[in-house]
C-alpha cells in the first residue's frame, strides 16, 4: 500500500519540458543550469524529461554534452561528480525542426508520449525563441493537440516582450487565450525571481516596522533604478526594435514599481498579490504629455571602467542616425489614498556608471530641528534596497559623533544576503521554473497586467516616434543625459546614484 501511494506521488510530480529555441544563449546560459541546480539541490520534480527543440541539427548526445559545457561555464551549480551529471543528462532529448512546421509537432507529440510511458501528461511548453516565432508555436501546440493534456495538465511560458504596443500585446494575448486558459499561460520576468525583489513583500508585510511609514505621510519619493554597464553588445538589431522603455521599462520597473506601491494581498498566493498589483496599474495617473513626464538619451563614445567604449550609432546592428532611447526615465504618480503626491521616479539606461538595480525609499526630513548648534539639519532617512550586485538593504539613520561637541553624521545599517545566508542566493530562473512546474503564477506578469502596462507607456512611444529630434547624448561611463538631471531638480530632488 504504501509503495503503490509512493508511486502515485512520484506520477502526480512527473512533468516534460519542451523548449522550443533550445540552441539559443537563453537555454544555454539561464534554463539548463538551472534546471540542473534544482536537480543537484533535489528539489527538482522526479521523474523528468527535457525535451530541447530547435532547428539546429543535432543529436541528443550532441546536445548534452554542449550543455555540459554551458552548466560548467554559467552554472551557479557544479556537478558534484560525473555520475550526478550522467543521471540529469539522461533526462534531456533533442528534437530538430522548425517551429513553423507543423510536422514537428506529430514528431514531437510521439517523442513525449516514449517519454511519458503510463504517467499523466504533465506538459510544460517553454517558448525561448524570438517572439515573431510565438504565434506559431501557439497555433500548432493547440492544432496538434499538444496543449491538451488527456489525464495531466498543460502550462506555456513565454518571455518577455509581450509585445511591442498595446495593440500586439493584445493581439498576442488573444492568440494564447485561443488555445490555452489565462491560469495555463505563464509570462515570465525574470526580474520577479530574484531574492531581494521576493523579500519585498516579507519586508514589507512580515514586518511591523515598516508598513505604518510606507504612506505619503512619511515618504517624500520613491526612486527605482536598473542601470548596465555593458553596451548592447550583439543585440544591436533587436535594441533598435525595442529600446530602453519596451526592453526594461515597461516589465522590469513597472512590477518593481507595483511591489512597492501595492496594499497587503489577503495571502501570499497568485491571485490576490495579482489583483493587488493591477489595482496599482489603475490608479497610475495617465501620461497626457510626455515631456513633462519622461526623459530619453543615447549613449556616445566615453570611457567604461577605464576603457574605450564606442557610441550607440557605432554598435554592429544600430543606424548610423538611429533615434533609439538608451536610456529612458520617468516619473509616475499613483493617485490613490495612500500615495496621493508622491512621485516615483524609475530610470533605466545602457553604458551608465556601474550596473546596478536598486530601489531608494526617500522619507520625509524630521519636522522640527531641535539641535539648534547644528548647522544644518539631520539627512533624510533613506531606505535602500540593492536587487543586484550585492543583494540586501542599507538604512541610513542620523546619529551622534563621538566628542564634546553635538554634531550629527548620517551613518548606515547594512545587510547583505551573502554576509548573512552565505554562499551565492538561488539565480531567478530556478525559482520561477519551479513555479510553474507547480502552477504558481504568483511571480508571473497576468494578461491584464500587461495591457494596462502598455496602454501606460502608449503615448510616450508615440510621442517619441512623432519627434524628429534625436535623444540627448550622454557620455559612455556616465549617469545619463543632463537633462535627466534637470528633470528631477525641476522637483527640487537629485538621482541617488551608487
């Protein structure tokens, strides 16, 4: 009894993965070290099967010993020993074919169901191919009848963009409500998986300290910030196509933006941390002029940690007089009772100073200065939280100098996850992979969520398209454009640079 309980367990947890575009860097770079970090950690469902689909001809002995290489290269986790790799390696199988074909889906199908055997048909379709391919890959799983599972369930993961404008963000939203049910869609960013974007919540909500502050009564302004350092690299054609505010803007900063401005879900599961995010995408006041609202620039030739680094218009791939943004900032406002007046301010740009991914929570100054000898008042306390490098948080807090005299010095609390959990935090795509293969939506972008996204930034791209003149140019190695500088002094604040 026991061991025929044990076995239906084991079924009841048995999945295949089918990743279409498996020859690409995001398969090679993020999924499979991943996918075998949770294997070596055990905490990936047993039994498995990956399936890699890509038009690349290759054997499946090809395929795994390439992924040997990419796991040895960009792997958080190394292979304890080659009889751990030998056991996951057994578990992938390659596929050749194009995603346009609808043969390959009747090829694939009698692949999953060799695999499968006499277990449910857990069936979890990742899409890491270009977007142009999604249509297709969507019309032929539901064709096929791929997408229905006859005794197990279906999920889809796409990548982002999930669009280019509210119109193809629609468009593709109809064509996966085609085939699949919004709760089998699951619209991935990997941003939401990283460790200190999850803590957001716990900080908030799992303490009591800091949600009685976090109010316009007690917060001046809100800064969040996704700054690289490296150009575009090879990506130059796709960059032209997409810029700052479709590539980051619109995905990354936004849900960062609806983490830290949404009300207490009634629990921590999908649909009520959902609900609570779109609610905030409501009450974001609508762009009605873009210049008053929103800065772009593009990156010059300059200097980046102390090397030559060439201009935008200089990229393999880039317009000699393209008109791309490289940077874009914005400053939103979410008009409801609890943060009525205060500005959030996001930015996002290529070539900057450092990479860095922060939030700064700006307080309001003390209303009364009562150290009179002092001769100026005590900073703002500032409450920063540092997504990437060096995952944690700092607090600054005025405190006294040491010595007769009263006089006061900004002094900072740190935490770093490294300091206090040890060893690197789990990359983003292990927990958002291990999610939906359990079905939890809670860290994935809902339909809705990303219509109103669109429909936000709307005006601002085609306020843009409509200005014939180029972005500002700012120095390689540089914070961006003067003129984002100007843009928040007009408020009287300054960018909170790292």
């Amino acid at each position: 009894m026991a061991a025929a309980r044990a076995a239906a367990a084991s079924d009841s947890a048995a999945f295949s993965l089918t990743i279409f575009g498996a020859s690409g860097d995001l398969t090679r770079r993020k999924l499979i070290p991943a996918l075998f970090a949770l294997y070596a950690s055990r905490t990936l469902p047993e039994p498995f099967a990956i399936v890699a689909v890509a038009r690349t001809l290759m054997s499946s002995e090809e395929f795994r010993r390439r992924m040997r290489e990419a796991v040895t290269e960009f792997g958080r986790v190394q292979p304890p020993s080659e009889a751990v790799w030998d056991r996951f390696a057994a578990a992938l199988h390659y596929v050749s074919g194009d995603p346009k074909d609808p043969a390959l889906y009747a090829r694939l199908d009698e692949v999953l169901r060799g695999l499968e055997g006499d277990r449910p048909q857990n069936r979890l379709f990742y899409c890491a191919t270009p977007p142009s391919l999604y249509d297709d890959i969507v019309e032929h799983l539901g064709a096929s009848g791929l997408a229905r599972a006859a005794d197990g369930w279906t999920r889809i993961v796409v990548e982002k963009p999930f669009g280019q404008d509210l119109a193809t963000a629609r468009a593709l939203n109809r064509q996966l409500a085609g085939v699949f049910r919004e709760e089998q869609v699951f619209r991935i960013d990997h941003y939401l998986g990283k460790e200190t974007v999850q803590n957001l919540l716990v900080l908030r909500f799992g303490n009591g300290i800091f949600e009685p502050l976090w109010n316009r009564n007690h917060v001046d302004h809100v800064q969040i910030m996704v700054a690289e350092s490296i150009g575009v690299e090879t990506r130059g054609a796709y960059y032209e196509e997409a810029g700052a505010l479709r590539d980051m803007m619109q995905n990354h900063l936004l849900q960062l933006l609806c983490l830290i401005a949404m009300e207490a879900p009634v629990t921590f599961e999908a649909a009520p941390v959902r609900d609570e995010k779109n609610k905030v995408m409501q009450a974001l006041r609508p762009i009605d002029r873009a210049d008053e609202v929103a800065v772009r620039g593009q990156y010059g030739a300059g200097l980046v940690d102390g090397r030559p680094a060439a201009a935008y218009r200089s990229e393999k791939g880039v317009s000699p007089d393209s008109r791309t943004e490289t940077y874009a900032a914005l400053r939103l406002l979410v008009d409801n009772w609890r943060w009525a007046g205060v500005p959030f301010y996001l930015r996002t740009g290529k070539r900057l100073a450092r990479r860095a991914s922060e939030i700064v929570i700006q307080f309001r100054r003390t209303p009364h200065m009562i150290f009179r000898r002092q001769p100026r008042g005590p900073e703002a306390n500032v409450l920063v939280i540092r997504v990437q490098p060096d995952e944690g948080m700092a607090l600054r807090v005025a405190a006294k100098v040491p010595g007769p005299e009263l006089r006061m010095s900004p002094v900072t609390l740190d935490f770093r996850y490294t300091d206090v959990f040890g060893g690197q935090p789990p990359e983003a795509y292990e927990r958002l992979l291990l999610d939906a293969i359990a079905g939890d939506a809670t860290l994935y972008a809902r339909g809705d969520w990303v219509e109103q996204a669109w429909a936000l930034l709307d005006p601002v791209l085609e306020s843009w398209k409509a200005d014939p003149s180029p972005p500002s140019l700012y120095d390689a190695g540089s914070w961006g454009p003067a003129q984002a500088e100007a843009f928040i002094a007009r408020d009287a604040r300054a960018w909170r640079n790292p």
